[in-house]
C-alpha cells in the first residue's frame, strides 16, 4: 500500500513523458483555455493539498468525480460513470466536485457519509448560497484553507488563482447534524 505522499507528481510526470515523447500530445494543445472539452469544472486538486490530507485520514480510497489523470485515489469515477449514481460508503473519499453544479455532489456526501463513508470535499466558500447552509453547515466540519487554492490545469501545471476562497467539508461517518 502507497504511503501518505508517494506517486502523485512521479506519475503525473511519466504519462506526460511517455504521450509527448510518442507525439500523442503537443505542448501548444495543453493551453487550458483553448481546449474544447476543458473548463473549471476541471480543475485539478493539487497533489500537495492531497498529501496534507492523508496524512490526517489516511489514503483515500475513492474519487468519485475524476478523470484518469486527475483521480486522487486508486478507484475513481469518471464524468460517464456517473460518480452521483455509484455507492461510496465504506470508504475514505476525496471529492473536488464539479462546482457549476456542486449542490448533488454535496448531497451525495452527506448520503454516504450515513452509510459509513469519510468524505472530504473541496469546496468554493460561498456563504450566501443555499446550499452551503442546507447541505453543508448542518453536516460537515468546515475547515477553511488559507489564502486561495491553486488548481492544477489541463496542461499540468498550476493556473491562477480563483477569485474565491476554498473550504474542506469534512462529512464523517454516520454523521446527523452537527451541533454548533
């Protein structure tokens, strides 16, 4: 079993060798902004944010809304699995969802946190919208990150910042409302 840490940038380094050394891939193709079927939705998790994190909860045992390059756990649902429609429980799940449409993702959470699984969810703070009051506040820890994320593009390396802070939802396992 990998160790908190272990693979993240070596593997992410190796594809990229491999597909631009058989020139499946030219650099002026990675542009985030100029890829047709790239957007903000996908965004990729940092890996260094990921090791913090299993250091606290050990390896993560399933990203539920991930692509091939980007999952954060050896198991991992893509866009077509539809990650909403799978179970999670009993696992440790990292999950950066989707954030055009966050509110099934952060349902989901909750859902699975009552069937035994530890979610850890990366989220946009925003405070003044429902469901960070409805699905997340009365559920989850809330751990605020400092600063503002950088996210990782398609091209591998990190983009700008965004224009929001970002927050850890920490939803445990057979979690009920949290008494604040």
């Amino acid at each position: 079993m990998p160790k908190p840490g272990e693979g993240g940038r070596a593997i992410w380094d190796a594809r990229l060798r491999r597909q631009l050394q058989a020139g499946q891939l030219a650099l002026e193709e990675l542009t985030p902004y100029q890829r047709e079927d790239w957007n903000t939705d996908h965004w990729e998790t940092p890996w260094p944010l990921i090791h913090d994190l299993e250091e606290e909860f050990g390896i993560f045992e399933l990203d539920p809304c991930a692509t091939e390059r980007s999952a954060k756990a050896a198991r991992y649902f893509t866009e077509s699995e539809d990650g909403l429609s799978q179970p999670w429980a009993p696992c440790r799940v990292f999950c950066n969802p989707p954030y055009s449409c966050i509110e099934p993702w952060l349902r989901k959470a909750g859902e699975e946190a009552r069937q035994g699984a530890l979610v850890v969810a990366l989220i946009p703070v925003r405070s003044d919208q429902d469901w960070w009051h409805d699905l997340v506040l009365p559920f989850a820890e809330l751990r605020f990150l400092r600063g503002r994320q950088r996210f990782i593009g398609a091209d591998g390396t990190t983009i700008g910042r965004p224009v929001f802070s970002s927050a850890l939802a920490i939803y445990r396992p057979h979690c009920e409302e949290v008494t604040r």
